[in-house]
C-alpha cells in the first residue's frame, strides 16, 4: 500500500465570514497586480486605482475589473466609449495611492496621455490596454466590468507592482 500524500482535516479557524476583517485578510493573502481605469470626461481625465484585474478571454480580448457600488467615479467611466487600463509598473505606488485618494486631486502631477478616443494610460505602466465596455455584471456590492481590449502596448523592462496585505512590492527574480 503507497500514499501519495497526507490528509489531515481542516478546523476553520474563522467560522463567521461576515466579518469584515477576517475576508480582507483572507482575500489580502492573494498578490495581485494593480491597474488605473481612466478616461477622459468632458476633457478632464477621471480614473480609480483597481487590484481586481483579471485577463478572461483571447477570443475575443476580454480582461474584468471589479469596481465597489458604492464608488462615485466609476458612474464618470461606466458610459465612456473607451477606457485605459494601465498595468501599473514597479515604481508607481505613490500613483496608486493618489488615484485612490480623493476624486480633485488623483491626476496632479501624473504624466498621462490619452487617444483620440477618450481612454487615459499612464506613463511608467507595464502596459496599457484600451478598451471599450464589454459588459457589467452585478456582483454584491460590487460590479464586475468585462472589457474588451481594443489596443493594447507594453512597456518591456517595466515590471509590474504587486499589492498584496495591504502593501506594495517588488517581484523579484528566482535566481534559479
């Protein structure tokens, strides 16, 4: 008789989920990357800092982003016909930070460009996608917004940031 491996059974240590604490510190043990969704409004450019990116399809192009209900920004993005996704690069935590600050401030000092078609991408990202809006799909108190890349361009030698607990770091390179 062989065994591959060992079972040994699981106590859940944090029985009620509802608390709000408990489920940021277990969704905080996941990295992710961080991206800025930004267009521009009537000339201005508006945007959010968002960690909930996700690639889903390549065919045809889709990636998601999760996006709080409760935000006041996304409403100023949600009818735009194009949106910029930057992935943002290394060295851009101050620029998330901003970006999720208060809504007058978040694009002082930011180097950004936009397309003739209205998405913003931020200089120093890993990439940029511009895309359109693909769909939305209510999710709790979220909305989960499908887009569909339309362009994209990435920035080689830049590497991404990674925001997981709470704080940012560094990939950094196995050495084997």
């Amino acid at each position: 008789m062989s065994s591959i491996g060992t079972f040994e059974e699981a106590t859940m240590i944090v029985p009620d989920i509802r608390e709000t604490a408990d489920l940021r510190r277990a969704y905080g043990a996941f990295p992710s990357g961080v991206t800025a969704l930004c267009a521009l409004r009537d000339g201005v450019p508006v945007g959010i800092a968002a960690s909930s990116f996700v690639s889903v399809s390549m065919d045809p192009p889709l990636v998601s982003i999760c996006v709080q209900r409760s935000s006041t920004t996304w409403p100023l993005l949600a009818d735009r016909d194009r949106l910029g996704v930057s992935v943002l690069g290394a060295d851009q935590a101050s620029a998330c930070r901003q970006l999720a600050g208060p809504a007058a401030g978040r694009f002082a000092g930011l180097v950004h460009h936009a397309t003739p078609e209205g998405a913003v991408l931020l200089t120093g990202a890993a990439a940029w996608l511009d895309c359109s809006l693909h769909d939305v799909v209510d999710a709790g108190d979220h909305v989960l917004a499908l887009l569909r890349v339309e362009a994209l361009q990435t920035h080689d030698g830049v590497a991404p940031i990674v925001f997981q607990a709470s704080r940012f770091h560094r990939l950094v390179e196995d050495a084997a």
